[in-house]
C-alpha cells in the first residue's frame, strides 16, 4: 500500500502542493513550523484518521472557504484516486475514484496509515483515555463494523448524559433511560468484543517487538483492563450485552445520582507495563517512547496480517530522537512499506536514509 502523489489546496500552510513520492522512504526536513506535520496530516486525512484537528475547519487555511485534498493511492492491486473537499460550515465531501463515499471509514477501508509522534507519548504517560483512541482508531481502521458501533455508542452516551442530567428539571424524561441503557449495552457489548480481539493481537505482536528494541533488557507486557462488571471481555458479545446491562439496571439510581454512565467500553483501559511494572507510573523518558513506538508498531503488524500489505508509516520528528541503535533498529523493523519520516534542517538523516528527499520551507515543498 502507498501513496503516490499528493495534491493539496489551501490545506493548513499549504496554498498549493503537487508532490511525487518514493513507494520506499520519503524524508521530509525543515525548520520549524514551515509545514512537515501538516504534509503528514494531509496524507493521514486520505486514510480517514484526523490526529491533530478536532474540527475539519482548521485544517482549512485561514482567511479561505474550502480546502481539497487529492491523493493517488496505490492498494490491493488497484489505483485509488481519493478525494476530499472540506467547506467551513457545510460538510465535507469525500470521493474514491469519483463516487462518494459516506464517510472517513469508507476511507480507512481503502487506504491504512500508522502515525507515530512525539505526542504519542501520552499514550503511555496520559490518562486511559489516549489508549482508547489508539485501539478505537486502529479497529476503526481494520473493521468498518466497529467504526459504526463507536459512532453509535458515542451517540447514545450524550445523549443518556443529558437525560440524566437534564431529569432533575424534567423527570419524564426518565421514562426513556431503560432503552438507552439497552442500546448502549448492546453497542458497548460489540466494541469490548472487538477490542480484546485486537489487544489479544498486540499481546503478541508488541512485546516482541518491544524485547528486540531493548536488545532483550527489558519485557513489556498488556492487559485490557475493562470494568469489573465484564468479567471475561473475550466471552463473546452476548455475554457482555448481558453483563452491562444487568450492571446499568442494578445502578439505575446511582446513574442518576451521579448524572454519569457507570460501566461500559468508555471506562476502559490498556494496561502497559515494562518488567511487571505500570508503564504509565514508573517508566523514564526512553521507555515511554520504546513502548509507544513498540504500540505503533506493532499495530502496523497486524494491519499487514490483516490486508496482506504494510499501511503507510508517518513518523513525525522521531527518529532524531532515539539513539543511532535504536534509529537502525527501526528502520530495520519498517522496511517493506512506504514510510514518511520528518527531521528538523540541521539533521544529518536525510543522508542517512535515503529515498526521496523534500524540503520544506513556509508552505512550500521543493
Ligand atoms: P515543527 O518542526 O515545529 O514541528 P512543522 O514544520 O511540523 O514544524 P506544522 O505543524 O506543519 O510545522 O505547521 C506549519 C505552520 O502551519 C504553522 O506555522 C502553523 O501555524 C500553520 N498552520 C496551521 N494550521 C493552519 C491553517 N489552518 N491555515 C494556515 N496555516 C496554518
Ligand atoms: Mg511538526
């Protein structure tokens, strides 16, 4: 899987850009906020995953209506000509070889990139929140199925928040809280199933990778650690749906007490732990960044498993930072698939790399 060419109109800094890249290594260097993260932006766009944008409206360049990003993709054998146009205060249209598509997802089924950058750090360091969003948006990416289950979960969560904190004032509201919790049980059920299948995978992919970076120092291990109510999260969906609902018909009162859902997927965690200790607590500067990049990786293996082709690699302002050992190791472990590394202006690994080298200077890409 690779992208071949890049278009983009008033995206973030960029005023225009046509740009060819290598199907191996693409090196993308410059100064500071002249434009490297966003031309890998850009590319993790066309494959349905926003990292940094909240809102498609700030991707869109100041002081202008639209953006339009078009990218030729080359996957499964095919040519993709993917398109997206981003308009402030209407929807985005997104297009695959000239048809529609409905949304992101439709995307991530067609084209897989793997972004790794200097804020994944949070992965490890952060709240259970941020290991979430990487197994939400790495399933996301391999099973269209749970992209709906999320968005309908995440739709049905609001929504019973506000019954719950809306019922003070208007009690009736109430009478609609048992289907909800139903509803949500049943979605909730499904992303639970989904993530212990993946967190199964990165179980053996992660710690192996993660063993050959610390030259076998170190051993890092992971738990999907759900709320007790689901006992077993690999027992299957139905047994989960019936877990979670008898936990939500059990704390009806404490729901509404506390105007919040007490059990359920958005309680969920990743537990990552290097040598029987958590990661999140103990681990230093290096060891965060060898775990998360070990995550990052390791997603990368199943995605190749599963479509039988490398997702394109975005590596944003990493590499300098590992020492010459641990850069060798990585780029021993990346090759086979098409990777985007960005470096500051005074680093000496374009030399090192190879491939296609771009400089990017204010919006500009020569
Ligand atoms: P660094 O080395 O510091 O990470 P970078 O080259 O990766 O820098 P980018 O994050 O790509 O820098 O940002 C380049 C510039 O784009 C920044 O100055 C930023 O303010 C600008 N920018 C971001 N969003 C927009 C937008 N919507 N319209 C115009 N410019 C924008
Ligand atoms: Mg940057």
């Amino acid at each position: 899987m690779r992208i071949d060419g890049l278009s983009l109109d008033f995206f973030r800094n960029y005023v225009h850009l046509d740009a060819a890249f290598d199907p191996n290594i693409n090196v993308i260097y410059g100064d500071n906020a002249q434009g490297k993260t966003n031309l890998l932006e850009a590319v993790a766009y066309l494959s349905g995953v926003s990292h940094r944008a909240r809102y498609d409206r700030e991707l869109i360049q100041f002081g202008v209506d639209h953006a339009f990003l078009k990218g030729h993709v080359f996957a499964r054998e095919r040519d993709f000509l993917l398109e997206a146009e981003l308009h402030r205060g209407a929807r985005r249209v997104l297009r695959s070889n000239g048809v529609k598509l409905k949304n992101g997802g439709e995307l991530s089924g067609i084209f897989q990139s793997v972004l790794f950058c200097p804020e994944d750090l949070y992965l490890i360091r952060e709240g259970a929140a941020a290991r979430r969003g990487f197994l939400d948006d790495c399933i996301c990416q391999l099973r269209p199925r749970y992209a709906q289950a999320l968005a309908e979960y995440k739709r049905l969560h609001e929504h019973k928040i506000r019954i719950l904190r809306d019922s003070e004032e208007k009690p009736s509201l109430l009478d609609a809280l048992d289907e909800f919790s139903m509803s949500m049980a049943k979605a909730g059920a499904l992303l639970i199933h989904y993530r212990a299948h993946f967190i199964k995978r990165l179980c053996q992919a992660a710690p192996a990778i993660h063993g050959d970076f610390s030259g076998g120092r170190e051993r890092l291990t992971l738990r999907y650690e759900t709320v007790s109510t689901v006992t077993d999260p690999e027992a299957g969906p139905q047994v989960i749906f019936q877990q979670l609902l008898q936990h939500q018909e059990e704390h009806r009162a404490a729901e509404i007490a506390s105007r919040q859902c007490l059990s359920g997927p958005h309680k969920d965690d990743l537990l990552v732990e290097i040598d029987e200790k958590a990661a999140k607590s103990y681990a230093s500067q290096g060891q965060t960044r060898t775990a998360a990049l070990s995550l990052k990786l390791a997603a990368r293996e199943i995605f190749q498993q599963d479509t039988g082709e490398y997702p394109v690699l975005l590596l944003d302002d990493v590499l300098s930072e590992l020492d010459p050992r641990r850069q060798e190791f990585v780029l021993n472990r990346i090759r086979g698939g098409q990777v985007f590394i960005t470096c500051c202006e005074d680093d000496r690994l374009p030399q090192l790399l190879g491939g296609r080298i771009f400089h990017v200077k204010n919006g500009t890409v020569r």
